[in-house]
C-alpha cells in the first residue's frame, strides 16, 4: 500500500505513538510559520542553564584542584549558517571543498568508491545506516559524527570555525532561496534544476513493517547546476530506500561517480519542519516523547522533522538515507538535529541529570531499527563506531555536549 502525503496538516494537540504520550505544542491558528512567543523563552532558558551547569561545575572541580576541560572562557558555539558573515561562509566552504580533495582513508577493499576524506563519512554511515537510525544510539552517533566532521574541516584542512546549523523553519516557505542553497559561491550550491517529476516514493528496508510512500516533489530534481558544489563528483551509493532507484555497485560502496542532484521545495519543510515541531519537540517530558517527534514514525506519513528535511533536500544523494551524508547539506541538517537535542537536554535544569544519562525505554531505544527485530535496549557502553572516518567513542563519552571532548553549544 502507498501513502500519500499533501496538505500541511500536523498531529494532533496530544497523541500516542506506539504507547508513548506525546504533546504537540500546537496552535491550530497558525501554519506554524511564525515564531511562537514560548520558543525564544525556551532557548534562552536552556542557554542560561548550560552557562550555570558549566560555571558550576567549574567551580565545584576547582575547589577540588582540578582543571576542567570545559569552562565559559572555553565553550564554543555553532551558529546559524545565515548568521555567518560571508568570509565565514566562504571559510567554511572552502574548508569543505579541501576535505573532498584530499585522499580517502578507507582502504580500496573496504569501499573502492571512497575517493576523498568527505567519502569516508559517506562510507561510515553508509556501513551502519540500519543500526544508527531509530535506533538508541541514532542521537550520540550522529553528535560524534558531525563532531568528527567538524575536527576534520578544524584540523585537516584548516577552518577556524565551528559547525553551522540549518535552521528549518528559518526558511521553511522557501527553502532554496535561503543562504544555504541561494547557489551564491557563499552557499552550499543551489537547487537542481527542475525538471517535470511527481517526486520521490520512499520504501522500507527489508525485514522492517510499514509501507510505501510517495511524497510531494520539489521545485527542482535535476543538476545542480550553481555554487562552489555544482561540479562535485558524487561517489558513492545509491544504496536503498526509493522506489525504483536502483543501488549503485557493491551495494553502494563501489565507485559510482556522478553529479550531485537536489530537489528542494517548501511543501515538506513546512509541514515537518516549522515553528510549531520545534516547539513541540522542546516540550516533551521524556527522551521518548522527544525522539517520536523528532523522527516521527518510520513509513507512515508522520515522518518528523528528521526524515522531513532529509526530503526538502532530496535529489541524488539527499534522498538516500545511507548515502545522504554525501550532500555538504547533510551537515547542517544534522547540526540542527543535534542542536535542538542539545536544547531539550538543557531545558532538563541546570542541575537535572536524566536528559543526560537517558536513552529511553521505548521502540526507539534498542539496538534495532525500531526494534525490529526484537533487540536489547542500548546501553550507555555501547561503542560508536567511525570506521576509516574517525576515532571511535562511547555512548557515555557524547551525551553532553560540555562534557568529554565538547565544550559547544548552540547561538
């Protein structure tokens, strides 16, 4: 059976999924298109929060003689790709330009499509798509990983700067006219060009329930033809996950080199990803709750802002879960990701540890794709794995953003 999804209609006020309560902060006046006067308050509280937990555990290891390794001299943030001067958008993209230009790590037997350092990503997550998405490690990997990234653009290739973040319904009525994808030499190159199509229908992995679904095109489908990407080699992939699109050689890790395809529009960015989910997913009571809005419900139309941007990006790699880290957009998609997780932890109080420690309990929180098959719950020891991408880490190390490695938050 295929689903269709059209209109900008949301869940309701309060709903259930799989059992689990959750609220949608929602105002059935708006589109979810202006800022609701709850969600600045929100941020600003969960900023004000991170500055007393690191000024006070500063203190408190101090007066131990200990030296933290994060302080408020030292916390760093990410910003809004708009916020960026155009020397910062410049320095950032060329400092991504510089990681597909140099060699891969990955050995030949292992990927032989992985042509640059910006493959070896691609192939991590390729390699580990079905256990790092509805899964209990899906948020701590992909903090590690787009860490990983930004150490690498940081260290290898040497950008001064700091992961920017896609702020969705910033631009949620014109997604392709933002500064991300205006196709400026600041951007991250712009849409594909269109071409007539009825857009993607997406399918699920074999052995996981749920049906087809055909979702609402974009305004674009074709090349990108525009910005500092618009020549880029897509290497790796397609591996799976839309109908009728065949997967590339060795099942997505063979060398497939192509150009890089985008179909950006407003209609899903709007209905997944706008003021109102934000607000949603900040309210939620637990890490369950958080995460069903977040990622919303696999293969049925109630995708969550995770898979409904993944979508307003499209095209070929976008629209490719194992593949889409293939896009540079990937990145500031999962910078959000990682930001409003970072929030909702925050807003748990200054001295509250569950946010922190707390994988859930739910079909999300095992070791399986949503739990299918039937899998334990993970386990705060688990190792996040980076392949030839990056040192590899432990759940435990990540949960955090101001503690192990990180000292960051979010502008």
């Amino acid at each position: 059976m295929k689903v269709t999804i059209f209109g900008s209609a949301l869940l309701a006020a309060v709903s259930s999924v799989n059992g689990i309560a959750v609220n949608i902060a929602r105002d059935t006046n708006t589109d979810g298109l202006t800022i609701p006067p709850e969600l600045p308050d929100l941020i600003e509280e969960a900023k004000a929060n991170i500055i007393e937990k690191v000024s006070e555990t500063e203190a408190k290891l101090r007066k131990r003689g200990i030296f933290p390794s994060c302080t408020l001299s030292k916390l760093k943030f990410r910003r809004e790709y708009g916020s960026l001067s155009i020397a910062e958008r410049q320095a950032y993209v060329n400092a991504v330009l510089c990681l597909q230009s140099k060699p891969a790590r990955t050995p030949a037997s292992v990927a032989p499509g992985a042509k640059s350092r910006f493959d070896d990503f691609v192939v991590t997550h390729i390699q580990q798509t079905l256990n790092i998405h509805y899964s209990g490690n899906f948020q701590p990997w992909h903090r590690w990983f787009i860490y990983q990234y930004e150490k690498a653009l940081r260290d290898e290739c040497g950008y001064n700067g700091y992961l920017p973040y896609w702020d969705w319904p910033k631009y949620a009525t014109s997604p392709e006219t933002s500064p991300l994808f205006d196709g400026s030499p600041t951007s991250l190159s712009g849409n594909g060009e269109y071409i007539t199509h009825a857009g993607p229908v997406i399918v699920p992995p074999p052995g996981v329930g749920g049906g087809n679904i055909q979702l609402p095109a974009g305004t674009g489908g074709g090349f990108v033809t525009t910005g500092p990407f618009a020549n880029m080699s897509v290497n790796l992939g397609p591996v799976g996950g839309l109908e009728d699109t065949a997967p590339g050689p060795l099942g997505g890790l063979g060398y497939n080199p192509r150009r890089l395809k985008r179909d950006l529009g407003a209609a899903m960015n709007m209905r997944y990803a706008n003021y109102t989910t934000v607000l949603s997913m900040l309210s939620q009571p637990n890490v369950d709750a958080f995460r069903h809005v977040s990622e919303g419900v696999p293969y049925t139309p109630e995708i969550g802002p995770h898979g409904g941007i993944h979508y307003t990006l499209g095209g070929d790699p976008g629209g490719d879960l194992f593949t889409s880290p293939g896009d540079p957009a990937f990145y500031a998609h999962h910078s959000q990701m990682d930001r409003v997780w970072t929030l909702w932890q925050a807003l748990g109080g200054p001295f509250a540890t569950q946010r922190y420690t707390d994988l859930g309990s739910g079909p999300y929180a095992h070791q399986s794709w949503a739990n299918e098959p039937p899998s334990p719950l993970t386990q705060m020891s688990e190792v996040l794995d980076m392949g030839y991408a990056a040192p590899s880490t432990t759940i435990s190390e990540v949960m955090s953003t101001t503690g192990g490695e990180f000292c960051y938050f979010y502008l």
